[in-house]
C-alpha cells in the first residue's frame, strides 16, 4: 500500500467512526480493515486508534496523523486540479504590466496576436515605468528587466538584452567619443529618472573592475522614449536597453559608445505568483511572447553581432 493509499484508508477509517462503517465503504471485510489498520500501526511503531467492537476513537498520535494527513491529500487535490487545468484551453481575465516603453512598442502587439489565437482570454495591460507588486495590485503578469531580487515570484526569460551607452553620430562629432568610463564625466548625458535607481550613477564594468561615474547634463526625464528622442537629435549620450535601440543601431542613426564595457544586467523576464506557475493562460502567454520577441525584426542581432 503506497503512502497516499494509506493516507486515505486511515482518513476513510476516522470519517466512518468504526471498522464496519469502513469496510462496507471500501468493499471489504472488517477482519481486512483490521489487518490493514494493524499494518500502519506497525509500520508507524505507534498505537493511532483505541478501538471497540462499536466504535473506534483517535489517540494523540492519530490525531496528529490524521490532520497533516487531511493536509497531504489536499494539497494532492489542488496539485491536480492545477495541472488538470494546465491542459485546458487558455480563458478568462489576464493582467499583465509592462514599462512603458517596450510594452507600446512590443508587449501591446504580441497581445494583439495572441487574443487572436486565444479568443476566449481577455487581457488588461497596465504600462508604467515603475515596477508594480505582485499580487497586491491584481496583476498576473509583469515584464520586468534585469535581475529578480523576490524569490516568492516565478520568473522566466523570455528574451536576452543588455544595456548600452549610445549617441548619435552628429553628437559624437561635436564633442568628441569617450574612450574610458571616466570620460563620460564631460559629456552632455541624457539622465533617465526611473524606479529607485541612484540618479545618474552609471556602472560599466571590463575584466571585473566596475566603475560607478556620476554623469550629468542638461537633460532629463522619467519617460524612456523622450530619452531616446533626445538622443536621436543629438542631445547626448544615453544609457538604453538594447531593444530600445537596435534599429536606430542597424540604420546608423546611433553609435554604440564603448561597448568593450559592461553595464548592469537587462535580460527580459516573465514575472509571476507561484500560484499562477501551472495556470494555462499564463503558460500560454510566456509562451507567445517568448516566440513573438524571438521573430520580431526591430529586436537585437543575433549574439556576437557588431553593430
């Protein structure tokens, strides 16, 4: 008799309240039902019934035996009820946050994409640039970047991505290109305002040193694609991810600005409550925007690609 067999023998067993309640239940006899009760005792080295010819009470030890295992074979239930559901066709309400930015530019179109193929999931995408907290705010879903510091939320990758220091080449040919980090100190930088970050403090690290440069300039802002802009026409140097910036890269309209150095970590997650782990329409959802980043043409070259 397995462990969860024996689980729901005993639980059976205590429900019934005695020995010949169980084996009409159980298709038995009650010299079977008493054999196998003796079997667990034995087994367990405890005594977990006092029992009579009438009725059957728990001692201390089955008490504790029966709670943890009514818990057990719950959590059995909720665990095939999850991956039952798993298996279902994706539907219903579906939360997903994203920055503003990449979720105008991406996130929004593989939604687009993915209600098609999915009619019966209704999605609500909430943009802003700052994270949201997860589940207080109701969100299933939030597209985060860089590293995940909460270890209670499940988080998969769902593209690569770095940061990159970038200018325009009209910029670069008034003021000169920087070639050490410490340079970047006398140029024009286009600041970001985002999330809790120290503002203006630029790390960029080469053969395991990091150099944090305090940068600054006449520009900035909260918002990633008045950033861009800015520096698009030249205003100064900016600290973008590279999905952000790998077209104007491909067109020239930008240039990569020491690229021998790196900055903090960016990669693209899929972040959620552990609870939604086996959920259909998440799984479904990190899926499509998995495959939808990886064929889309404005995002990164391919890996060891010089721009």
């Amino acid at each position: 008799m397995n462990a969860d067999t024996e689980l729901q023998f005993f639980c059976t067993l205590v429900r019934q309240g005695s020995l010949a309640a169980t084996a009409r239940e159980l298709n038995l006899t009650p010299p079977a039902v008493s054999r196998r009760l003796s079997n667990l005792e034995d087994r367990l080295g405890v005594r977990l019934l006092n029992r009579t010819t009438r009725r059957i009470s728990l001692t201390s030890e089955g008490e504790v035996y029966f709670a943890h295992a009514q818990r057990i074979l719950s959590d059995i239930d909720d665990m095939e009820r999850l991956v039952s559901s798993s298996r279902a066709a994706p539907k219903g309400m579906l939360r997903v946050n994203a920055p503003l930015g990449f979720g105008r530019s991406y996130v929004g179109p593989a939604i687009s994409s993915f209600t098609q193929a999915y009619p019966d999931v209704e999605v609500q995408l909430h943009l802003t640039d700052r994270p949201v907290g997860l589940p207080d705010d109701g969100i299933d879903i939030a597209i985060r970047f860089g590293e995940m510091p909460d270890s209670r939320l499940t988080a998969r990758r769902i593209a690569a991505n770095r940061r990159m220091l970038v200018a325009s080449p009209g910029y670069l040919r008034a003021a000169g290109e920087p070639a050490y980090p410490h340079d970047l100190t006398q140029h024009e930088c286009i600041v970001l305002r985002q999330n809790d970050a120290a503002y203006g403090n630029w790390r960029l690290s080469r053969g395991g040193n990091t150099e944090t440069v305090k940068v600054h300039g006449k520009l900035s802002t909260n918002d990633g694609e008045v950033a861009l802009n800015w520096a698009l026409d030249g205003r100064g140097i900016l600290m973008r991810a590279q999905w952000d910036v790998a077209k104007y890269l491909r067109t020239g309209r930008l240039a990569h600005i020491l690229p021998e150095y790196e900055t903090p970590p960016a990669d693209i997650y899929a972040v959620y409550p552990e609870r939604l782990n086996l959920s259909a329409k998440v799984a479904c959802f990190v899926d499509h925007l998995r495959s939808y980043l990886g064929q889309h043409a404005d995002g990164p070259s391919p890996a060891g690609a010089k721009w």
